[in-house]
C-alpha cells in the first residue's frame, strides 16, 4: 500500500515536473503577460490549433523537444498565427519576433515587472544589499580649505601659476633650477610658420581652456619674479616650443 503511495506520488511529481518544463518553455515562446509566473499561460485565451501544436512538440524526446517552439506573429489584417520553428536555426526575422516577445512585457509595464523581479529573488532566498543606518544626527568637526579660485578666469589661472611656481621654488636647493618646455610668443605679431603656429596654440587655450594663453617671454619673467625666481633663460627651440630655464639664485 505504501509502495503504491510513493509510486503515485512519485508519477504526479514527475507529471508535474514535465508540465512544468513545457509550460516554461511555451512562456518564453509566447511572451506572458506575467514572465515570472508558471501559469501565466493558462489564463490566455488560445485557440485548440496552438494546443494541438504544442501538444505535438511535448510529446517529443528531450533532446527534440528543446529544439522547438512556436513564434506567434500578428498579421496585417489582424489575424495572429503560430509558426513552428527550430531553435538551433532561426532566422533574422526570428529572432527579431522572439526578442520582441520576451521584452513586451518590460515595456509595456515595467513597475510590475519590478515587483514580481522583487517577489521571486524573495522567495528563492536571495538577498538583496540593503543601506543600513548605523549613526544618526552624526556631526564631525574637520579643517576644510575653501577654495577662492574656483573660476577658471584668466586672473584665477595666472596666480595659481605663481603658487605653483612658488612650491617649486620653495623645493629648490639654492642653486636649483626649473626646467619648462611651453611656448613663447613673440612680442610683436609675425609672419613665419613657428610664429603662426604660436598664435594659434594662444587662440586654442583661449577657446578651449577658459581662461589660458599662451604668454611671452616678458610675461614669463614677470610671473617667475613674482614666484621668488631671480632669473630667466630661453635656452633653446625645439619647433614652435621653447627649453625654458628658472633660476632660483
């Protein structure tokens, strides 16, 4: 008696089991209004011809069986029809019809989408990060630098230069020096390659760089003074750009 219980018992969860399986494989192929629920199906309203197809594919082997399925397609006129197609061998169109179905449903509501996401990693056991509030009404006292240059102004620009320059100056041993590679714009507007180049690096840093420009070798000593610099040397040109020497003594 027992014996016939289990095997019962054991025939019903098989069954089961199938129909399951047949039933998740008729969602992906159909595209249920509910993606996430197993009986989505059954509550449509199919015709007996897609219940005779499918029941054709269930009755196969495994291995055939998960190499079909049914596309449904809605006609121009209106009329929606079921294709059997090979999963191994689908066609652009295919896929195309397939994708739409699967994502029908995450388009055409996705705040329900959302939840049932949420009900079914519930109910499987997963966990979900959570932001957790240990501290409340939490105050820290700090040094903070408030930053007054913010603005990228040409102003703002040239008296970070100099405190730049100034930290430099400060690393330097008494007979050190800094050695810039920058280009250096000739006093007067001229008409050679080099100094053509020159001026169109000066109108790029203004466009590009608000508040930049390039600057000339007068307006170079001026701003190596300010920093603390005794001196400085143009040593040699490398094509539009200048070998630039500062000394510190």
């Amino acid at each position: 008696m027992a014996a016939a219980l289990a095997g019962d018992d054991l025939s019903r969860t098989s069954s089961s089991k199938r129909s399951w399986r047949s039933q998740s494989i008729r969602e992906v192929w159909q595209g249920p209004p509910d993606v996430f629920t197993r009986n989505g199906r059954r509550r449509q309203k199919v015709d007996d011809e897609t219940e005779i197809k499918w029941a054709a594919i269930e009755r196969l082997p495994t291995y055939d069986r998960m190499r079909k399925g049914m596309l449904q397609q809605v006609m121009s006129i209106g009329r929606v029809v079921h294709s059997e197609v090979d999963v191994t061998n689908l066609g652009a169109q295919d896929k195309k019809l397939l994708m739409e179905s699967i994502l029908k449903v995450v388009e055409d509501d996705n705040e329900k989408f959302l939840l049932r996401l949420r009900n079914r990693t519930d109910r499987v056991g997963i966990e979900i990060p959570k932001i957790e509030v240990r501290f409340q009404n939490l105050s820290i006292e700090g040094d903070a630098y408030v930053g007054i240059r913010a603005l990228p102004t040409l102003l703002n620009s040239t008296l970070n230069t100099i405190e730049l320059l100034k930290n430099c100056w400060k690393a330097l041993p008494e007979t050190g020096k800094v050695i810039l590679v920058d280009a250096v714009l000739p006093e007067y507007p001229e008409t050679d390659l080099l100094s053509k180049i020159g001026f169109h690096s000066d109108m790029a840093m203004m466009t590009i760089n608000p508040g930049g420009k390039e600057r000339t070798k007068e307006e170079l000593e001026k701003l190596a003074k300010s920093a603390g610099f005794t001196d400085l040397k143009l040593i040699s040109r490398v094509y539009c750009d200048w070998i630039i020497e500062l000394y510190k003594n």
